[in-house]
C-alpha cells in the first residue's frame, strides 16, 4: 500500500535564514533517511515555513486569496514522503524513523486507490 | 541643501526603485541600491545638484545592484576592484523618459497582491511606489516603527520567496488583481481621511494617496474604477478645510461651508468622473463617487442640500451593491425627503447584533431620534456612541448634539 507521511513541528525550531544550522543538520538527517528508505520512498519533499505560505479559501462557493497557512497552529506542516509499505505496521515502523525535533509528530494517511 | 536633495530623492524613489525591483526581481536589492546611490549623491553633489538627477541615481543604483548581485555571486572569493559607478558625461546624454522604465504599475501590482498581508500592501506601496519613509509611514498608520518595519521585511520576503510575479496581470486575473489594487489604496485613504480636523497625523499622508491616485489614473487611463478613485481622493480631500470648526468639533457634510472648499480640487474631480461615466454607465466605485460629486456641486449654505439627488444615487446604490453601510448612509438622505419617524423606522429594521457596537449606526439613530423629538432615547444612542471611541471631533460634535438638547 501507498502512504503519505505528513511531518508536523514547530517551524520556529528552524529559524528563518537557510543556513540555520538546525535546519542544515534536519536536512542531511532526511537526506540520508531518504537513502535508507530506497525504492520504498516514491517521493516527497520538505517545504518552506508558513511564513511564505498563500491560501485560497473557499467561502459559500466564493474564492478568495490570503496571505499566511490555513491554520495558525502550534506545529505546521513541515514536509511529507510518500511511502510504499506492505500494511500499516510497516508503515508506522517507518514513521517512527523519521527524523522530527524532540517534539513533534508524523500524520500517516493511506492514498486512496494505493 | 539637504532639504532640495531629500526632495529630489523621495520623486526619483518610485520610478527607480520600480524600475531595479522589475528587473531584479527584489524589492530589497533595489532599496538597497537606491540608498547607496542617494548616499553618493550627497557626496559627489555637494556643490551643487546635477541638471538631471533621476538619471545619475538611476544609473550609479543600477551600477550598485549589479555590483552587489556579483559579489553575492563570488561572496568569500577574492575581493574584486571596485568599478567606476558613477555615470560619464556620455551617459548623462540620454533623456530619462528612454533611460528609466517605468515600472510604477508593476510595482504597484506586486506591492498589493492578495497573497500579501492586507495590513502590509499600503505600508509596502507608500514605500516603495511613494517613497515614504518607515517613520513616515509608521507615523500614518499610528503603529511603532519597530512594528512596521517588521511587517515590511515580511512582506517583502513574502515576495521574494513564493515566486510573486513581477508582472501587469493578464485579462483573466485584471479585475480581482484591481480591486486589490484599488481597496487597499481605499482603506489607506480611509484612514487618511478618518482625521477630520486635518493637522493630526493622516494630514500629510492623505496628499501621498492623493498623488497615488493620480499616478494610477495616469497609468490605467482607461479604467473607470481607477477614475472614479482618483475623483472620490479629491473631493473627500477638497472639503477638509471645512470638515471642522474653530472649537475642533466635526461639521457634518450637510452644514459646511461650500465656499470653504477647494474648488480647484473638485473641478479636477469632476474631470477623472466625468471621464469615467464616459467610460461606463454604472458600478459601484462610480455611483459612490457620483454621491461626493453631488454634493461638492453645491456653492453655499443658502443653496437646499441635495438630498433628493442623493437619495436617487443610495437607491441605485443599494441595488447593485447592498450592504449595511449604504443603508445606512441611504437613511440619513431618506429622513430629510420622506420624514424622520420613516428613516427611523428603516433603521430599527436594520437593526442588527452586527451594527449593535457600530458606531455609525449609533450615531445616525442618536441624530435621527434627536431631530424627531424622541429626546431620551436620543440621549441613550449619544452615551452609546461615545461609549465607541469616536475620533476627538466627532466626539466633540456628538458631545454638543447631546447636551443641546433640551432636559
């Protein structure tokens, strides 16, 4: 089965500026995480803070654009992988692996069809 | 001196730094650099300023952009000989309009993007399409420097990093990105124009918006809205000086002095409205701006008001465009053609938990009982008012409707 791996922290820990050196150290954890995972990584990416973020709601069937996430939260989410695992206990076992702040947690949804 | 160069830089800061942000893609860079060029303009113009200004800063900003791209490129690298950046005599032969794009429009579409902050789009306009200053601005918009500072270098990163385009949109978003445009330049002078007396801090900053306007007409010549703006900016702003009396309380619009107000003004917004009713038969921005004109069209207190016309425009008003704020101002027209005990009643159908801390409709109900006699529940909407934290001349007026009436 085909899974995402929504990765939720609290983008804070990172900073703002690119060569924050918790941001550097996450980035080679994932990097070499990505490498563990082999053919059972189908994808994924990490994503810039919710400072940068653009939403567009919906209202009554009106559209309208805003600056800032679709949430204020405490943890934001961060990045996702898209994994192929044989059920959902390969997948957990997998989420459990990933590289996350002492806080923090990983959202594990199936894909639909996969 | 310093007077003459700060005013030479502040008009040349738009088209320049328009210009830089459009090629560049980076609003910081093209501060940046215009700042550096503003700084050896100081320097090298001592004695006196050159004939063309805008080309020489145009030139040594652009040459300074340039000169920091490399060396962000080759950053750490070898320090490289700085280059001559000051413009030849060759250079300066070149007239300005073909030397500097104007980029204003563009810059005035990326600084108001809905992906922006609403709070941040003016501040980010008066910035860097009018070239105010953040104390300037922070000043306008009553906040700390600090904070507005803040909210820029968000905003400008917001730019930078989600990819917002640093183009005029295409047809099928123009009307949205417009009206973006246009609402964030409406709440901006909004805020101008809530200072009814005129000296406190919004006084100055409403001639910027005043000058915006005008350059988004010359700019967008064919867009009624955009007109209908730029004459809604004039009329508003030629019945300042009237808007008080010598003890500071506000004069509503219909007992002001007509000849108090600045006909050059409006005559130059008749003009911008004129042309847009030319343009299109109807809209909203037009029908507001329209009520203005009917009303900047009276010449003195003997004159009737022109409530019959204005009524007529809320009605055509509301029809396309209804909300409970231009019921509202329709009621105030309403009582003076169809009696106070109708408006009143119009009001209290309006009546709704949403207009309950309103103080407009607090106001307008406090003037409406008063004028039909209903003396005590007059004085309860006047205490309700005041309880709202009008500005000081409304509340000085509100105050005096209050206590004139009698026990």
């Amino acid at each position: 089965m085909n899974y995402a791996l929504l990765i939720y922290e609290n983008e804070s820990a990172y900073g703002s500026e690119k060569n924050n050196p918790a941001l550097q150290e996450i980035v080679e954890k994932h990097m070499s995480f990505s490498q563990e995972l082999g053919p059972k990584r189908l994808g994924g990416a990490g994503l810039a803070g919710t400072y940068v973020a653009t939403t567009v709601r919906t209202t009554n069937g009106t559209k309208s654009v805003h600056d800032g996430p679709f949430a204020e939260t405490k943890e934001q989410l961060g990045g996702f992988y898209l994994i192929e695992a044989a059920d959902l206990d390969e997948a957990i076992d997998i989420a459990k692996r990933v590289p996350l702040q002492p806080d923090g947690a990983i959202e594990i949804r199936p894909l639909l069809g996969g | 001196m310093s007077g003459a160069l700060d005013a030479t830089f502040r008009s040349a800061s738009a088209r320049i730094v328009g210009a830089l942000a459009a090629c560049y893609h980076d609003l910081d860079l093209a501060e940046e650099a215009f700042a550096e060029a503003c700084a050896r303009a100081a320097q090298a113009w001592q004695s006196a300023i050159p004939e063309r200004p805008d080309g020489w800063l145009y030139i040594v900003a652009g040459r300074y952009a340039l000169d920091l791209i490399r060396k962000r490129r080759v950053r750490d690298s070898l320090r490289a000989e700085e280059p001559e950046i000051e413009p030849s005599a060759d250079e300066m032969m070149l007239d300005d309009s073909h030397l500097i794009p104007d980029e204003r429009l563009r810059l005035i579409f990326v600084c108001c993007h809905p992906a922006i902050a609403p709070d941040a789009r003016a501040a980010l306009t008066l910035r860097t399409v009018c070239g105010l200053d953040t104390g300037e601005i922070a000043h306008a918009f009553l906040t700390s420097e600090a904070a507005l500072a803040q909210r820029l270098v968000r905003a400008k990163r917001k730019i930078a990093e989600a990819g917002v385009p640093f183009e005029i949109p295409g047809p099928n978003l123009w009307a949205e990105r417009l009206d973006a445009v246009l609402s964030t330049l409406e709440v901006a002078y909004s805020k101008a124009h809530e200072d009814a007396a005129g000296t406190g801090p919004h006084s100055a900053y409403a001639a910027e918006i005043l000058n915006l306007s005008q350059t988004l007409a010359e700019l967008l010549p064919e867009e009624p809205d955009v007109l209908a703006l730029a004459a809604l900016v004039r009329f508003c702003e030629a019945r300042r000086p009237a808007r008080t009396d010598a003890a500071g309380s506000m004069i509503p619009l219909s007992e002001q002095d007509p000849a108090k107000w600045d006909r050059v003004l409006i005559r130059a917004g008749d003009a911008y409205l004129k042309r847009a009713f030319e343009l299109q038969a109807s809209g909203a921005r037009l029908l507001q701006t329209g009520i203005h004109a009917a009303w900047c069209r009276r010449q003195n207190l003997d004159e009737p008001p022109p409530w019959p016309k204005v009524l007529a425009l809320y009605d055509s008003l509301v029809a396309i465009a209804d909300n409970p704020i231009t019921r509202l101002n329709r009621i105030v027209a309403l009582a003076e053609i169809h009696g106070y005990d109708t408006a009143l009643e119009e009001v209290d159908r309006l009546h709704s938990a949403a207009l309950e801390g309103f103080l407009p409709f607090r106001a307008v109900r406090a003037d409406l009982l008063r004028k039909a006699g209903r003396t005590a529940e007059a004085r309860a909407d006047y205490d309700a008012a005041l309880t709202l934290q009008p500005a000081p001349a409304e509340s000085a007026w509100l105050m005096r409707q209050r206590n004139e009436m009698q026990q």
